[in-house]
C-alpha cells in the first residue's frame, strides 16, 4: 500500500513501523517539543501533496495533533485504539501490528472546516458521553467504532464536529454501543 501524503509520526521507531506497513514519507516531530521548523515542514508537504497526522494515542500525541492542526487546517487524520499501540506497558504507534496500522491509515479522516457544528453539547448529555456514569466507556467505544480515537467528552465534541462525522455514522455506532452494553 502507497500513500500519497506526508504522514507525521512522533518519532524514529513509530517511522519503522509506518516503514513496516506501507510505503510512505514521513516528518519526524521528535517528540512532544515541537519546533517552528518541523512546522514550517509540515506546511510544506501540506501544500505539496497533504498530510496525514498519525501520533500516539495518548497525551502528548494528541497535544502534537492539536499544534499540527492549529497551524496547518485541513489535515487528514489517523488513529489507533490504544488496545492496538499497547505492548509491555509502552504506549505508542511503534507497537502496532503492520494490519492496524494499514487499517489506521485506510480509515483516514478529514478536518471539516464549516460553521455550523453538527453536534450540539446537549446531544453529547444526551446520549451520555457526558454527565453519565459510563460516559468514559461509551466514548472509548465510540472513538474506536467512528476511528477517531480517545477523548474527554470536550475533545470527543470537538472531534465529531471536526473530523465530518455524519449523523448516520454517529447513529449506527451508538446503537451499536447500546446493544453491546444491554444484557
């Protein structure tokens, strides 16, 4: 598998396993310390032929996803579950299989960019991502099912609404989620 796009990973061994799954260029961020260089980069290869964030699904990845994003609107996005980046207690992309990583990238979203938001923070209360006592599972299930990832339930708001994820989508995945917790 070939992609097109620059696809931006934290660091050396996370490029070995993207080297292991699919061909592919990557920028290196070389960790949470992101430079005013390595952004200009990324600018670059944006304009050049897109870009593809795929950083560790923990902390200081999504602070890395969040710096890419803000300075470089329209990215394409990739996410493991942390199940699949999870070996020995180290968290990372470097420990995923070649297949989750081909499926990570197969499932790549984009930055929709409108005005109007297509889920209200009522719906998050709603639909108990929030405010409920299972909120956290319900959004793990979610962000898993919809490839989005992990989120608070701000961050999983702002990921719905920002990745163009479709009220169908949404639905299936929910009802989904709420079969799969009735006994």
């Amino acid at each position: 598998m070939k992609i097109k796009e620059v696809i931006v990973v934290e660091g050396y061994h996370d490029k070995q396993a993207i080297d292991a799954a699919v061909q592919a260029d990557c920028l290196l961020s070389n960790g949470s310390a992101v430079s005013e260089s390595f952004l200009k980069q990324v600018e670059r290869a944006a304009r050049d032929r897109g870009v593809i964030v795929f950083t560790d699904p923990d902390g200081p990845g999504e602070r890395i996803r969040r710096l890419v994003s803000r300075r470089v609107p329209g990215c394409k996005h990739a996410f493991l579950p942390k199940r699949e980046a999870l070996a020995n207690g180290d968290l990372g992309i470097e420990n995923a299989s070649p297949d989750s990583i081909r499926r990570a990238l197969e499932s790549v979203r984009t930055e929709w960019s409108g005005t109007e938001p297509e889920f209200s923070w009522q719906e998050m209360i709603e639909y108990g991502l929030t405010a409920h006592p299972d909120a956290s599972r319900r959004r793990e299930i979610l962000g898993e099912k919809l490839g989005i990832g992990y989120g608070n339930a701000k961050a999983m708001w702002k990921k719905l609404n920002m990745l163009g994820v479709s009220r169908e989508e949404f639905q299936a995945c929910f009802t989904e989620i709420k079969e799969e917790s009735t006994p």
